[in-house]
C-alpha cells in the first residue's frame, strides 16, 4: 500500500502539471514496459468500437503487450443489482493475479491528465508487479472485492462515460501515454 499512497501523493502534486510547460518525469528515460491487460464488463460491442479498440492495441504492442478481456455483465443473471455487482465482482476477481498492479476506472477515483497517466504507467513498472491490469466495470460499477484490491483508482472524466466510451478513452490515453514516455510524436 505504500507504493499507493506514493502514487496518489505523485499525481495530487503539480510535478506534471502541462500547463507549467513540464513534461513527464520519465521522459527520456528508459521505462519498464509491464504488459496490460484491460478487463472490461459489458455486452456485446459494436464492430465500429471493436475496429477502435484493435487499433489501439495494435499500436500500443510496439511499445508493450496488451491483452483486451470482455466480461460478461450480470453472468448468472442475477435479479437484483448487488447479486450482479457481486457476481461481475467475483469474475473479475478470478482473472486478477496477486502480482497485477491493478487500476480501477470510477467515477470517483483521481482525475488524471495525459501526463500523469503517463507517470502513472512508468511508475506501475517500478512497483514489482508483472501486468498492468485496468478495469471497467458494468452498469451498476465495481465490486467490494474489487475496491478492496485495487492499487489505484482513476476517472477519465468528470463526466460518467459508458463502459464502452471509457474502453475506448482508456485504450487511446494509454497509447497517448506511451507517446509521452518515449518523447514521441502522436500519430492518430
């Protein structure tokens, strides 16, 4: 938990604030590259997003490996909204290693710019852990195991996206970051 509480301190200072003109504190240096891993809750998506998504993870794997995991929302179609969120929980949580650096996506976790998304994916490498995994959850949110075990919890906006708008944020802000890390230009 220490790592945590660095990591929120990092990202609560103004150390990669863009708007002082600073840049990552990684840049130019060499960062461990962890493999992702995105475990996103929801139905079926359309062929437009998916087309997005493959996109992103093709072009993020010149910089690391990326694994994107659907889950099936409310698996044993569970009447009321807890027993889903409980069930969703229980298989994300199945899929979750002990050595994941895990980062939750909610509505009420650290509001992050580009930069210290960046940082966030430099530091995540220095924490011991072997994958990077992101987790969006379903229609009702995360579960407790889930809060309980995640190392870091982020938003993307203020406002509440959809769980396939925020896969798509996330994949592009990852790519975003990894142009930061290595001081290149963003290509679309």
């Amino acid at each position: 938990m220490g790592t945590a509480v660095h990591l929120c301190a990092t990202f609560n200072s103004t150390s990669c604030n863009p708007s002082q003109g600073r840049k990552c504190k990684y840049v130019g240096q060499s960062v461990k590259a962890l493999p992702i891993r995105v475990l996103s809750v929801g139905k079926k998506r359309s062929r437009g997003l998916q087309l997005m998504v493959d996109e992103y993870v093709d072009k993020l794997k010149y910089y690391c490996s990326v694994e994107d995991v659907q889950i099936r929302p409310n698996p044993r179609n569970a009447r009321d909204q807890r027993a889903q969120v409980d069930d969703e929980d229980a298989a994300v949580m199945n899929l979750i290693r002990s050595d994941d650096w895990v980062v939750m996506l909610d509505e009420h976790g650290l509001d992050l710019g580009s930069e210290q998304m960046a940082e966030l994916v430099g530091d995540a490498g220095n924490t011991g852990a072997s994958r990077l995994s992101f987790c969006i959850g379903g229609p009702y949110g995360h579960g407790r195991n889930l809060r309980e075990r995640a190392n870091l919890s982020i938003k993307l906006s203020s406002l509440v996206l959809n769980h396939q708008i925020a896969l798509l944020v996330l994949m592009e802000q990852l790519y975003r970051s990894w142009t930061i890390l290595r001081g290149q230009k963003y290509h679309h």
